[in-house]
C-alpha cells in the first residue's frame, strides 16, 4: 500500500517508519526543508528510542522517503498539530488540520482513505472535515473512507506502543470504520476498537484529561501540605498503601502537546458542563508559579543569586520543550532578577557542562526526571556556593553528604527558616 503521511513529527515520524517497516511505500511530507532534509541523509532529527534504527531499516527497504509536498497514494495519514487558539477557553486551533486536508484534495481518487491522527477538538471530523472532502466532490463512506485515529504513546517508548497499544478506529460512517481498520491491521498488533468518530475525537481527549485531574489533585496536595507543614509526599505514600486509592505525584507543572493542551478542547466545546476540568487546569497552570515562590524564599539569604536549573523538558528522557513547565519557570526566575543557568543533557540547545552550570550557584532545581539526575557527582556540586537541591519530581536518590535535598514534602521547613530570618 502507498500511504502519504502529512506531518513528520512526534507521531508522524514514528507512524511513517512503522508503516515503512511493514514493507508500505511511505512518502512523508513536512514544511520544513530542514527537517526533510536531515531524514533524507539519513537522520531522524527527534530524541525517541530505537526510532533510528527502524528508520536505518525503512531505508535500507527502500519504503520511505521524505517530501515537501504530498503524492499519490492509497492511504492519507494527517499527523499535524493542534495548539490551542488564544481565546477565553484556550480552544483547538484547526489551521494545520485543515491546512494539510487542502494539500491532499488534489491528489485523492476513489477508493483512498484519509485518517486523521491529530489530537482535535470533539465533532471536528463531522462538522470541518467531512465537508470539505464533500465540497470535493467525494462520497464519504462510498467513494472516500474517512476515520479519526488518535495516537496513545508513551515518548520514550513510542515505537513499542504504536505496534501494542489498542487503537481505536473511529470512522465517520461504518463503512469508513471497516476500510480504515484493514489499514492499521497491518501494522497494529494490539486491540483494534470501532467506534464513531466523534467517540474517537472525546476519548482521545479525556483520557488526557483523566491524567490531568488526577495531576491536579496531587498538586493541589502539595500546596495544602506547604501550607499546613505536613510532608505532602509521605501522605501520598502511606494513602496509596490504601487497595483503592492511586494518588498521583505533585510537579512543577504540565507539559507537552497532550496533557497540558486536550482539556481545554473539551472545555472549550462544553465550557457550562466542565467546570471540573476548568478548575484542573487552573491547578495544573499555576504550579510553575508556586515553585517560583518557594524558591525566591529559600534564595533569601543565599550567599549569590545564581541558581541552577536541571532539566528543561516537559518529561524525563526525551528532548521534547513542548508547553514544558521548566522553560516556563526558567523565564520567570530570570525575569526576576535571579542569574539562571541551565543543564539538560537531552535538549541540544542547553550548551553548559554540569560542573559550569552548578558553579557558584546557590540552588539547584530540578525540574525533569531524566535517568541522569538520579545521581548527581559530587563533582557537580563541588563548586556551588550553597550546595542545596529542591527536587520537584522526586527524582535524584544520591547526592553528596553536604548537600541538601529538598522536595515537596520537605521544603516548607526551609522556607520557614528562610522567612524568620526577614
């Protein structure tokens, strides 16, 4: 089968080279020269395990190669993004959607199926998409197949979730659903499920929103234990011993294009019926804030005014600075006056050594859960002016004896100290 991919990033990539490792024809299309052509000589240009070396093997086959523009084929595959529109309820911005839906009229014939992967707000597919393939001149569910498919990966683990995670298949009519599920058969080894495509659009879009919630009341925790001097994370700990109970763990914050963005699609379509939603959001929002705050308070009397960002992602392990809440909190200390530097060994733009980032700093905050913040060197902190660390994920396990550990369960007690002494 010929499939023509419309976007080549976080997820078009990886469901171009899935394809093309299937023995597919793939051609991937993107906007940008540069992006096609890096995987052209032969590179991915994202930070994702084991997606070079698949793509090693689709090019090895023969089966992809990347375009600026679209080409004919069997199967249209639509994995562009969808960020949010600035207006009151932070609704879903269409323009690429409906961008990359307009590049592909041209090349359509009968019988092709269009599948549309990005993340969209719910009837999307309904009430935009279908009429525009209709204003073409095509029949869908006769003479075009037309489905919405949303991705349901893990970054980091992308290429094994793509192959064994359920699928759903949400056609806009029966016949679309039947057509499209034929497709991912060939590639998908886990659950396929039918449904409508407006399903499909809402059940994308609250399992986000479920992650969200349940973010925001872990969140909400740790503030209440600031506020009342009770280690929040203890709490948590001893809570989850209970069989029914699963809290979730507090952070500096939501990032990336899935969380921190699906809820306010759902809000935005039903603001008078979600206010739940709203309100975790709201949560959610605010925590880049919070730790702003504690950290000017433990900096009152630090012996300088530098402190030492570790991690600049929205997520340990990948290089992904999407809607991250560390770039947020970087610019807000920095906005305020503090001399900020930062270290991430997975972001190519963060050009510091560990030792130049941590030298005569008053502060380390460690703000993504990368594998190598678990233990930082004594080498590191060795030439801090204060050696302190507050760990917002409750990520680093072994540090130097002279060095304090902090986090959100602890670090009220600091800012306690920070303040008597105004």
């Amino acid at each position: 089968m010929k499939i023509t991919t419309i976007g080549l990033g976080y997820i078009g990539l990886p469901t171009s080279i899935l394809f093309a490792t299937h023995g597919h024809q793939v051609v991937g299309v993107d906007v940008s020269p540069t992006v096609v052509e890096k995987l052209n000589q032969g590179f991915i240009h994202i930070e994702e395990e084991g997606l070079q070396a698949l793509y090693n093997e689709a090019l090895a086959a023969g089966n992809f190669k990347a375009e600026l523009v679209p080409a004919p084929a069997d199967a249209y595959i639509v994995a562009v993004p969808t960020p949010n529109k600035e207006d009151r309820y932070q609704s879903c911005d269409l323009s690429y959607v409906e961008s990359a839906i307009q590049s592909i009229i041209p090349y359509l014939a009968v019988g092709n199926i269009v599948i549309v992967e990005s993340t969209i707000a719910p009837r999307t597919m309904e009430d935009v998409v279908q009429p525009m393939l209709e204003q073409a001149g095509f029949t869908i569910g006769e003479d075009l197949y037309l489905a919405h498919c949303p991705e349901r990966v893990l970054p980091g683990n992308i290429a094994y979730e793509l192959v064994h995670n359920p699928r759903i298949i949400g056609g806009v009519t029966p016949n679309c659903t039947e057509q499209t599920k034929a497709v991912y058969q060939t590639v998908v080894q886990g659950e396929l499920i039918e449904a409508s495509a407006s399903e499909a659009e809402l059940s994308k879009l609250m399992e986000n929103t479920y992650r969200d919630v349940n973010i925001a009341l872990a969140n909400e925790l740790a503030k209440i234990g600031t506020d009342l001097h009770i280690n929040a994370l203890k709490v948590i700990e001893m809570a989850n011993r209970h069989p029914r109970v699963n809290l979730h763990s507090p952070g500096p914050g939501v990032g990336g294009h899935c969380l921190a963005v699906d809820p306010y699609f759902v809000a935005a379509a039903s603001p008078d019926f979600s206010p739940l939603i709203q309100t975790a959001r709201e949560i959610n929002s605010s925590m880049p804030a919070f730790v702003v705050d504690a950290t000017k308070q433990l900096m009152q009397e630090a012996p300088t005014n530098k402190i030492t960002i570790f991690g600049l992602t929205y997520k340990g392990n990948i290089d992904d600075t999407r809607e991250s809440p560390a770039m947020e909190i970087a610019e807000m200390l920095a906005f305020q006056g503090f001399d900020v530097a930062t270290y991430d060994p997975h972001v190519v733009s963060a050009t510091l050594t560990i030792e130049e980032a941590c030298q005569d700093s008053s502060l380390i905050l460690v703000l993504t859960d990368h594998f190598e913040f678990q233990i930082i060197d004594s080498k590191a902190t060795a030439k801090m002016a204060a050696p302190r660390v507050l760990d917002t994920k409750n990520v680093v396990k072994t540090l130097a004896s002279d060095v304090t550990r902090m986090d959100f369960g602890s670090m009220y007690t600091y800012m306690q100290t920070a303040l008597a002494k105004q």
